[in-house]
C-alpha cells in the first residue's frame, strides 16, 4: 500500500475513533493564580529581557515562570530565524500560554520547534510556523480573520492579542467540543481576549458565509489547490496563507486577491522561498463521514 495512502486511512481511523481517543490525549489544564491584568491593545509587556518578562508575567498574568522561560527562549528563536519581525505579532506569541493547548504527554515539549500529536490525527503546529504565517497575513485591530481548521486552538489564541474579530471552523466534532471547553476555562481565568473567537463544527472548505468577506484567511491543514469559496469569501486586497501540495509535502503560499482595472486578480509567494514545510492533510465531508481530502 502506498505510504501517503496508508496515512490516509490510520487518519480516517483515528478521527472514526474520536471517543475513544479522547481519554488518550488529556489536556494539560495546567493550574494557575488566574490573570491580574487582561489583554487590551495597549497592553505593555517587557520585552527588553528575559527576566523582565517571565516576572511581569508571573505577576500580572498567574503564569509558571518555567513555561514562560521556555517562551521567551523560543522567542529569541523565532526572531533569528525571521519567522516573526513586526512588534504586535511578538508580543502575540509572547502573551500565548501554548502549554495549555498540548496534551499532558506533551507539556515538556510545548515550545519546540515541531508540531506535536493532540488526538483524532491531528496535530498543534510547531510553534514558528504559526509565528510566520500569523505574521504575513499581519491581523490589525478590527480586521476579520477566518481560520480554517481550529485544532487545538492555539492558533486562533495566538489572533486574539490581534484582533477581536476571529471565525474559526474545525471539522471533527469531538474535538471542536474538547477546544470549546480548553476557551471556556480559559476565559474564566481571565484570558477575557479569547471571547472575541467565534466557533463552528463544520465543513471548512466552504468557508463562512454568513460572515463573509474577510481581510485574511488561514489555512492550517494541507490541500492541492485553493477551494474556490474561500477566495470568494477574501475582501479585495485580503491575504490568505495556505500549505498547498500532496500529502506531507506542502509548500506554504500567501495569496493576495487583487482587482486590476475590475479584473479579480490572484498574486502567489512562498512563504518559506520553495521549502517544503507538512502539514496534516484538509478534511472534508463526504457523504457525511470525515475523510482526508487530496485531491478533488
């Protein structure tokens, strides 16, 4: 059996099996003081130094100092290897506790650079590709954003410290309702940021209508073109990032709708200068089961 063919069907399995693979992943829910001090736009974190940084935190967020330590080195990261380099988007991965949306397994290797396994055959994506992607599509205050594919939720956290207008659409129902409860305990803890994420269980190759049209479009799952409703559903002059290509091999485009003279136009870059980046691959529905989506 061909190996892309096989990952296709240990995937349909696993998300087929959700129930049971529920009990398998347990969240993290790490315990913490509770947030001091909530997120506004004009909220000022030390970035100037690690220790300042892990102690404002502590204190005014209920942060553990040892995750927070990991953060800030893999920020320092993120900033030498270009994956994050205009201020608002640092300190969006610096305000993002990433410890509370991996599993227990995982809470040692939160703020690696890979994705790591959160259940039903997806993943967390590492944490500089999320940097990269959420900065070229650059969020302003206001600007509607839809992601497809909400996962564990980090990423549509990681939009919420840069914009209060976030859709978000995941496909596999247990895991929508396991993300729902990660929001529901966050907010409570003060996390008040998270309240500007809206959520559907559906289908996420056709987008949004009802919210449509949107000033940027993220893409966080794998697929060999550009489903046509969402680039329907992108404003004139929006930016979508998408990892299109075969299975495991993606290369990450954004894309820029244009209108040229009342002629939509599309421009394409790579984001990573033609490097294959994976990514798990776009589920969709067919005939009302879940399925691996390819080529279509």
């Amino acid at each position: 059996m061909p190996p892309a063919l096989a990952f296709c069907l240990d995937r349909r399995r696993l998300l087929l099996g959700a129930a049971a693979a529920t009990a398998s992943f347990a969240l993290s829910g790490i315990a913490r003081a509770g947030v001091a001090v909530p997120f506004t736009e004009a909220l000022a974190v030390p970035m100037d130094s690690r220790a300042s940084f892990i102690a404002w935190m502590a204190k005014n967020r209920g942060e553990d100092p040892r995750y927070l330590g990991e953060r800030w080195d893999r920020y320092l990261q993120l900033l030498s290897h270009h994956d994050v380099w205009e201020k608002r988007n640092e300190r969006a991965f610096l305000m993002v506790p990433r410890e509370e949306f991996v599993t227990k397994a995982n809470l040692a290797l939160a703020y690696e650079w890979h994705h790591l396994d959160i259940g039903y055959g997806v993943t967390i994506t590492g944490p500089h590709t999320v940097a990269r992607m959420t900065n070229t599509i650059d969020p302003k205050p206001g600007e509607k954003v839809l992601e497809i594919g909400t996962g564990s939720g980090y990423q549509s956290a990681y939009l919420s410290c840069l914009t209060d207008q976030i859709f978000t659409i995941e496909i596999i129902p247990a895991l929508f309702a396991r993300t729902g409860g990660v929001y529901q305990r966050l907010i409570g803890e003060g996390y008040s940021e998270y309240k500007a994420i809206t959520r559907k269980n559906a289908d996420g190759y056709y987008g949004w209508e009802e919210h449509a049209p949107f000033d940027k479009i993220i893409v966080t799952c794998g697929i060999d073109h550009i489903p046509p409703p969402l680039l329907r559903q992108l404003k004139t002059g929006g930016v979508m990032v998408i990892p299109i290509g075969p299975p495991g091999a993606q290369h990450v485009l954004k894309v820029v709708k244009n209108d040229s003279g009342g002629q939509v136009t599309v421009a394409r870059s790579d984001i990573y200068g033609g490097a294959i980046i994976p990514f798990v691959p776009f589920t969709k529905l067919e005939g009302g089961t879940i399925q691996g989506t390819h080529n279509q």
